[in-house]
C-alpha cells in the first residue's frame, strides 16, 4: 500500500499554526514564525491559538475547530502544531478526518502530536511529518540543522540520513511503511480507534522525561500485543532526561530496548537524531523507506530520494 503524498510547497504558500496540546504564549512561538516568513511562506495563526483552559491550548472544542479551519482553508498548505505536552488525543471526536483525506495537506510534529501520525498515517492513508515545532525553535536559527530540513522536505527534497554505528545495532536490511512516534503516546494508542498498524512496517520510537521502569514496561506491552513481532525494522530516536528511582533500576533506555527486541531477526538502528533533541530530524511518517544497517552505521532511504544529507 502506498499512502497519500500531499502537495509539496512553494514559495508564497501559507502554514496554518496551531496548538492541539497544551497552551502557548505568544513569543514561544515568534522566532518560527519570523523564520517561516523569512523563507518565503505565510503563516496563518488559528483563533484560539493563544486560549488557555488549564494547561490546554483552549477547550477541546476550540482546538478541533481551529485544527479544522486549517484543513478547510484552501490557502494552508500545512498545518504546523504549535507544541505538544498533553491533549492532541482529546480532539479526535471533534475533527473530521476524512476531509483531510480528501484534500491532503502536511500535519507537522512530534511527541503528543504522535496521537496525529498514528491515525492519520494508519487509517487515513496520508502521509504525515514527525519534525520539529515552533516551541522547539532556536533562538539563533543560523545553520540550524532541525529547522532548514524541515523547510526542505516540506519543498520536496527526500532526505536519505546516515547515522554513526551504535554497539546495540542488529545489522540487516528492511523496507516497509515507516509509522510510530513517542514511544509513551503509542502504547496508550494501543486497542484503541487511533492504533497504529505495526504488519511489514519500520517503526520508529523516541521518549523524552520517563522513568527507566516505564520504558521497560511499555517495551513488554509492546511485545505482549505482538507488535513487535509484527514489524519488519526498528529505528531508535533519542530517549532524553530519563529518571531513575531511588533504587536503580539497573539499566538505561537504550540498554532495556536492546534487551525487548535481541531475538528478533530485524535490523535495529539505535541512536538516530530525533525526538526531544537537537538535531530533530523530519521523518516522512507513512512513507516507504528501506532501512539498512551494516558495520559502518546505518542508512535511511525515502522512497523518490532525490538528495543525502
């Protein structure tokens, strides 16, 4: 199956912002919108965009209208999510996705917008953007890595990524739909509307702010539903500001993956740069990739590669 590429941009076209999740205050997200406009594009802030009710971004209701008012809008070609943190799963009664369907358009993002790359790129067929969010933009863009791929794959460029050899690596080669996200997101998806399917394809995790145990724990559900027996490669993203108990739990992130995922027959590419970290690299979410891991590192390739980085 191949899903649904929604048109690349051009100069001129306008991103929709908005915030799903938690609330945003204006000069968090500033320096992203000077640099958007700054390389050509208008951006175009939902109304509720600044609401606040608790630590949401608005009601509910609010954020799925202004979430729908993008996918609409003619003029927005991409729907950029202000911030994640908690809230982007509260939505999915209020929007209609089928007319995302219909008129295809890029949903850009990470962590809590995982709840977005799973429904969409599972059960809606169209490809998403795992990447970077105006929250997370620098305040000296200049050479910023995270934020000039994101311009250009939005433009068209596929990116092809190697990443340095990792002691964990299983070497092998896969190629299959590339789907997941953060990691914590996805294993409360789980037996829910908004799963995501793990038949044949590359999963990709990363978590950001979790307790040792807890990954271990969502890494023996994630085998107890047999998704991982399901899947035809692993890619591992940055696990960042993990926390321990008082008594140890005895072993790393990275350490408890290797662990959950040894007998499998594989290719397994840990320490790639995304997630809650800099560089966050953008991943085609719902694109077909070919993942290779060999001696000398790892290789991703998006299908129509057109350039390397």
């Amino acid at each position: 199956m191949t899903n649904i590429t929604p048109p690349y941009l051009s100069h001129g076209d306008t991103i929709g912002l908005i915030a799903t999740a938690r609330a945003v205050v204006r000069d968090e997200i500033m320096q992203a919108v000077k640099y958007l406009t700054s390389k050509g594009f208008m951006v175009k802030t939902a109304p509720h965009l600044f609401s606040k009710q608790n630590q949401f971004a608005g009601t509910d209701e609010e954020r799925a209208q202004d979430f729908m008012e993008m996918v609409e809008d003619p003029n927005v070609k991409a729907i950029l999510c202000a911030r994640g943190g908690y809230g982007t799963v509260r939505i999915l009664d209020y929007i209609n996705l089928r007319k995302l369907q219909l008129n295809p358009k890029w949903i850009i993002g990470y962590s809590d917008i995982t709840v977005l790359h799973s429904i969409i790129t599972t059960w809606y067929g169209v490809e998403t953007l795992h990447a970077i969010m105006p929250i997370s933009f620098p305040k000296d863009l200049t050479g910023d890595k995270s934020v000039q791929m994101l311009v250009d794959v939005l433009t068209g460029i596929n990116p092809v990524y190697e990443v340095e050899p990792n002691s964990y690596n299983k070497k092998g080669s896969a190629q299959g739909i590339l789907t997941g996200g953060n990691l914590s997101i996805l294993v409360n998806l789980i037996g829910t509307d908004a799963d995501f399917s793990a038949q044949g394809r590359i999963l990709f995790i990363e978590d950001v702010d979790e307790y040792l145990y807890h990954i271990d724990r969502m890494m023996m559900q994630l085998r107890r539903t047999g998704k991982l027996k399901a899947i035809s490669g692993l890619i591992v993203g940055t696990f960042t500001k993990m926390r321990d108990n008082e008594v140890p739990f005895g072993s790393d992130a990275y350490d408890i993956i290797h662990s959950a995922t040894r007998d499998l027959k594989i290719p397994i590419c840990f320490g790639f740069p995304a997630g809650h970290s800099e560089p966050n690299l953008p991943l085609i979410m719902g694109r077909q990739i070919k993942l290779d891991v060999t001696n000398e590192g790892s290789k991703v390739t998006f299908e129509s590669e057109l350039t390397a980085y």
